[in-house]
C-alpha cells in the first residue's frame, strides 16, 4: 500500500527519479539517478516518512534509506 501512495506523498518530479522502491524491515529504500536527488530525499526523509504514515494511519516507514 505504502509504495502505491510514493508518488502522491513526495510528488510526482521526485517519484519519477525513484526506482527499486522496496522495504527493508521497516525501512523504506529507494534507489535514485544520481547525488542530487538522493540528497533531496535524504534530507526530507523523516517529513516524507510522516506523512506516509499518517496517510497509511499507523506506524509503517521508520526510515527512508536513499541510495543512488
């Protein structure tokens, strides 16, 4: 469910630089293009990780894990 809401939680220019979008444990990775979107999702992990929470209503994503 969580990886169905991405695009719509962080937008749909950061969702189309995102691939291999997976869990691990209860951590959400991510793989992007290159340096400068994995810095911009590394430093709006824990708001986009809020909100995908509060939109799932519970405790899901930890962390976000960005890896470029």
């Amino acid at each position: 469910m969580v990886l169905s809401i991405w695009a719509e939680i962080v937008g749909e220019r950061i969702a189309e630089h995102t691939e291999d979008l997976h869990f691990e444990g209860d951590k959400l990775a991510c793989k992007v293009q290159n340096q400068v979107w994995r810095h911009e999702i590394h430093a709006n992990r824990f708001s986009i990780a809020k909100r995908l929470n509060e939109r799932m209503q519970g405790q899901v994503v930890a962390d976000i894990i960005v890896r470029s």
